[in-house]
C-alpha cells in the first residue's frame, strides 16, 4: 500500500473525526461497573466549564386553601452558583509504515486493510478513555474528583458546603449490623433531604465483601438470596439486598505508574443513594480541536491525521475525553468502614 494511497483514503468519510468518534462512542469496555448501573447521568455541555445551580430549600405540604380564595405563595429559594472546570484527557498513538508492512496490496482490499489497522491502534486510547471514566467517577462517589497523578479536579464537599460522614460496621459477636445499616441508610435520606431514592447501594472492596460475609446474620441472608434481576442495580448478580441495603463487590482496579489502585478503597466501602432524579451528572465538554468549539460535548473523541516527522510517513490517531462526574449532594456519600470486636 502506497503512502499516496493511504493519504487519498484518509480523505475519505470513513476517517473522519465524526465517523471516528462516532465508533469509538459504540464500543465501551473494560472496567464499567459504575458506568454500567447508570449512576450518573450524561449531560452534554458546550463549554468547558460548568455552573450548577444548588437550590437550597425543601418540599412542603401545601395548606388547605377555601374554595374562590386566594392561592398560597411558594417561598422562594435563592441559588447559589457553583462554577466547575472540566478536565481534558487527550492520548496519542500512531500510524507506522511497520503496521501495514507486508500486507497484500490489493485495491479492493485496501480500505479495509486501513480501516482494521486504525481500529487496532484506536482500541486500546478507547480502552483508556473508559477507564478514565471510571477512576474519575469512582473518585466522585468518595467525595474528591483526583486525576491518575492525584491532583485535585475538584473537592465535592469544599465545593457544595458539605461534610463527610463515616459509619463503621462492626462485623464482630459485639457488632449490631442491623441497627447500623438502618443507620446507615437513615444517613444517606436525612442528606438527600427533599430528593428521594429508591435504596441504598454500598460498593464493597473485595475485603469489607469478605469481613461482611463472616458475619453470621448477614451470611444467612447472603446465602439465601434470590439470585436474578434486580431492576435496581442492572442484574448484578454478585449483589444482594439487607435492611434496604444493596450490597455489591466491586475488585476493579487500574494500574497508575505501576502500583495497582483499586476503585473501592481497600478494608472500605461506598454507600450512595440509588434511583435519585438529579444527584449525579456526567457533563461532557466538546474536543480542544476547532470542527468541535461550542457544539455539545460528546463522551469520547477520535481523530486521524497523516504526518511526515523526520523523514517518516505515519498518521496520528488522537483520543480525547472531557468528563467532569459530579455528585450535587456531597454528603449523601457515606464512607463505610469495618472492625470486628
């Protein structure tokens, strides 16, 4: 395959960055469980900042009003405006003369041979992109949105006035756990305030899951649980539900310069509200790349250009994603620890 022919069928529609990012849109992979469940809402934006309005306030039981007389006056709730920079995550692969060496060079074979040989370079930015996703989202659910290095995207308590509550859950013979998860998920309403949930999910590290199952109440429960869908958490077989309580095991974890982090905390666990109407947004902004300056954001970008550095053809496939995952009720986040005494 020639340089030149290569260069003609990048022209073509096939390579263009709204095909590309179109079909890098349909293949998610990897770790995605709290993707999966449907947490945080996408919503796009065409900025690259954000301002979330927070009403403080509550609902009301509205009087009794007579017939013919006048209407009661709703009192109103002032804003407070809190404005939010999204991040920019952008990788590179590239394109070498190595990749397509060797194949046959047949006409009619050469859109395919180019299309599948992008593919290969594109899966694996897709890949990083997910993860990305969701390390940040799982940052968002322990309250402070961090990148890979640990730097501070945002603090979500900082941001919306809020604290954080620890409920620790004795699994020990002295342990009440049922007088602590009715605790527990009485933490997470009293925050939700006016919102309404529909449970209460904890995501378990592998070792809270493995403290917990030692118990001898909640093993029994475990034990005989129905095993099925559960409309709440998406057929997540490895869950089950107690005293309101959807208790799921999450061992995800990614590799950031070589140590492995898990996305639940080690010995920890996350309670959060599940089936709220507003809680947890996902705002994607558009691409740092001109053909995208204020159209809506997309959740993941990919785009190809041909390049000659030092006297070598390539072409450049560039990923992108500008996710800001944000939870507006901060302390309806419990973190959850564990002893045994």
């Amino acid at each position: 395959m020639s340089i030149e022919n290569v260069i003609e069928l990048l022209k073509g529609d096939q390579f263009s960055a709204a095909t590309l990012t179109e079909a890098v849109n349909r293949n998610p992979k990897v770790w995605r469980k709290i993707k999966s469940m449907g947490l945080f809402a996408t919503e796009p934006i065409s900025t690259t900042s954000v301002v979330i309005d927070v009403y403080e306030g509550e609902v009301s039981v509205m009087p009794q009003t007579s017939r013919g007389g006048p209407s009661t006056t709703q009192k109103p709730r002032s804003p407070k405006a809190i404005t939010l920079g999204v991040p920019n995550f952008k990788r590179k692969a590239y394109l070498t003369a190595q990749d397509l060496q060797n194949v046959v060079d047949m006409s009619a074979r050469s859109l395919e041979t180019l299309q599948g040989a992008i593919a290969r370079k594109a899966r694996p930015l897709n890949d990083d992109m997910e993860v990305t996703h969701e390390f940040l989202m799982a940052k968002a659910l322990q309250g402070k949105v961090v990148d890979a290095e640990g730097n501070e995207i945002v603090d979500l308590y900082k941001a919306f006035g809020k604290t954080q509550t620890t409920i620790n859950f004795n699994f020990g013979p002295s342990g009440d756990v049922i007088g602590t998860a009715d605790a527990l998920d009485t933490a997470v309403d009293t925050a939700l305030g006016d919102e309404t949930k529909d449970a209460t999910l904890v995501l378990c590290s592998p070792e809270f899951w493995a403290a917990m199952l030692k118990n001898q109440t909640i093993f029994d429960i475990y034990k005989n649980r129905q095993v099925g869908p559960n409309p709440l958490i998406n057929d997540l077989r490895d869950g089950f539900e107690f005293q309101n309580l959807v208790f799921v095991k999450y061992s995800g974890a990614v590799t950031i310069n070589g140590n492995s982090v898990p996305f639940v905390p080690a010995n920890q666990a996350i309670a959060l509200p599940l089936g709220t109407r507003n809680t947890f947004k996902l705002y994607v902004a558009p691409a740092d790349l001109l053909e995208f300056a204020n159209t809506e954001g997309q959740a993941k970008y990919l785009t190809q250009s041909y390049e000659k550095q030092d006297g070598e053809d390539r072409v450049v496939i560039r990923a992108e994603t500008d996710p800001l995952p944000i939870c507006n009720k901060p302390d309806a986040l419990i973190k959850v620890t564990m002893s045994n005494s």
